[in-house]
C-alpha cells in the first residue's frame, strides 16, 4: 500500500476503491436484504432476494419500513436464513419512495457495516438501489442471475443474448436480484431478532406519495403464478383477451401481454412481460399471438414449458417453444378452453 501512495499514481476515487477491496477482505460476509412489501404482505420477489443472499455466507438482516409494518415483520421475522429484524414503522415511508427509503438505508449501513446490500430486481428495488449505490460512490451490480462468490456475479445484457460475469472491488455490494435465477427462500423455520430503528434526519425529500390506484385480480399475480398465458399483437384488440381470460380461469393463470399488445392499448401496461415489463418464469408459459422478439424473450425465456399459438410458422417464438401450435388463434384458443 506505501508503494502505491508514493507512486501516487491514483486517484482519491480509485484509492479508496482499492483501499475498500482490501479492507472488504478482511471481514465477514453480511448482507441486508431491503424487504419489499404492501403493508399487508412480503413481496414474493423478497424471498428472492434472500436466497441469493444466502449463497453469499455470513449474517442476514432484513429491514423492513413503512408506516405500518408491523405484521409484515411478524412474518418476514419466521423465514428461513434471516439472523436479524431491523424494523422502522414511521409515516415518513408511506409510499415507500426511495428518496425517503435512502438516509434510513445510509444509516443502517454506517452503524452495521454490511458487506453486501440486495433486494429485488422490481420496479421498487430498481429505483432504490441506484440511489443508494449513488450516496456511497460504489457501483449498483443489476439483475444478477447467479452469484459466484463474495464478490462476482453473474448478470444478463443485451437482452439476454449474453451473459456476463462481473467482479466488484468495492467495500459494499450494492445488488438487485433476478427472481426468476433464484428458488425463493423457505418463507418459515427461522427466528429473527427484532430491533426497532429510529428515522433518521430526510431533511428535504422533494416528493411527496399523494395515493395509488392498484389493478385488482382474482387471478394470480403476474410474477408468481405457476402458468401465465400472454397475447400479443395477433389478439387485433383488447376486447379478444375475453379469450384469454377465458382459458386462465380453467388453469387459475394469470394473463400477460407483449409490448406491443401494451403499446397498441390493447390492455394495462402491467400486464406487459419482457424486457421493459416484468420477468417471469412459470411452469407453464402460453404465448398467444405473440411473434417472439427478442425484447418480449427475455422476459420469459426462463419459463419451464413454453407453448406457441400462432398462425405464422416462421415466427421466432417457435424457435423457444417447446411446444408449437401452427393455428389461427381464434380457432384454436376456444377450442382449447373447451375441451379444459
């Protein structure tokens, strides 16, 4: 280290990454795991996120916030893996924004010093964890599908037609996890220790949760249902996802879109799976319609048994599918509702 300060060839930037990868070395692995949740419940995707931090060894402590959160602690407290409860109940979080989230995670790490910090690769982690990485001067580590050890990941680009595996020299990890890479963790047969932490100063936010209007489904969520049946632009409009919806309710599924179902005002943008939309690996993936760009693949390519219905035999979805139906689909989707 003397060699290099009399070179003094580095950056105070680079200085303190080198001096953070060795100062990282030599302590044990522990990881914060943000939970992401409703008030009600924990957001399956953070169960995910556990996991992942499982496979990096040492302690985990999950921190949960929001202005009532208490029966989420209750519950996140029994999974599996999980060490230590850090609970902070205060309107402050209402929203949960991360403008808000961030001096409470900044907090959380100056007093516990964690090697690693993760949550899920959703909308709420993908807005959280830049910020963070941001206030600390390290590098946020996305969407990873894999870990390899403490401080190399595994992680998707370009769409998911290349893999690339990433080493961190930073003293903390900042991580969004894919859920879709990682068995979510056992959501019971632990027993956390539960603290309670105070808010720290937000001084000025600059955003303020005024309300939400949520979609709501008797079918199962989007993420974490076992089948999920999707159309595309082959469904002509909106009213033809009846056909859809149809065929869901025989296989209790949940019923997505491509983007260009979305962008044609077909249905709801959170419908929309691919890489601008959600992630999902189901057991079994139904693609109606759907022509099969690499954008809407990478969202779905993880899937167990995928089915393609589609009239064109040169459609790019076929070359995915382990299953293929050359029909048109509105032949071919109620007499399958039929027969179910």
């Amino acid at each position: 280290m003397a060699a290099v300060l009399r070179r003094g060839m580095l950056s105070s930037q680079r200085f303190s990454r080198l001096l953070g990868r060795v100062l990282g070395s030599q302590r044990d692995a522990s990881s914060l795991v943000i939970a992401e949740h409703n008030g009600e419940s924990v957001v399956p995707l953070t169960y995910n996120a556990i996991a992942a931090a499982r496979q990096l060894g040492g302690d985990i402590t999950a921190l949960v916030a929001g202005p009532d959160c208490g029966k989420v602690a209750d519950t996140l407290a029994q999974s599996e893996g999980v060490s230590k409860l850090l609970v902070a109940q205060h309107d402050a979080f209402k929203g949960y924004l991360p403008e808000a989230l961030t001096p409470l995670i900044l907090e959380a790490q100056k007093q516990f010093n964690f090697s690693h910090i993760l949550t899920g690769a959703g909308a709420f982690g993908k807005s959280l964890i830049p910020r963070v990485a941001a206030k600390l001067d390290v590098s946020a580590i996305s969407d990873i599908i894999g870990v390899k050890s403490e401080d190399t990941f595994v992680r998707t680009i370009y769409a998911g037609n290349a893999v690339q595996t990433v080493q961190s020299g930073d003293s903390v990890k900042l991580i969004t996890v894919r859920g879709t890479a990682f068995a979510a963790s056992p959501e019971t047969g632990g027993s956390a220790t539960r603290e309670d932490v105070g808010v720290p100063e937000l001084g000025q936010v600059g955003t303020e949760f005024v309300s939400q209007e949520l979609s709501k489904s008797d079918r199962p969520e989007l993420t974490a249902a076992k089948t999920v049946i999707s159309g595309g632009r082959g469904m002509k409009n909106g009213e033809n996802f009846k056909l859809l919806y149809d065929l869901a309710d025989k296989l209790n599924a949940a019923v997505g879109a491509s983007r260009a179902a979305v962008d044609a005002g077909f249905v709801p943008n959170d419908m929309q799976i691919g890489q601008t939309g959600k992630i999902v690996a189901p057991e079994l993936y139904i693609a109606v319609g759907i022509s099969g760009a690499i954008q809407h693949l990478a969202g779905m390519k993880d899937s167990k048994v995928i089915v393609a219905i589609n009239k064109d035999p040169d459609a790019p979805i076929f070359q995915v599918a382990d299953f293929g139906l050359v029909a048109d689909l509105f032949k071919a989707v109620p007499e399958l509702t039929e027969k179910l």
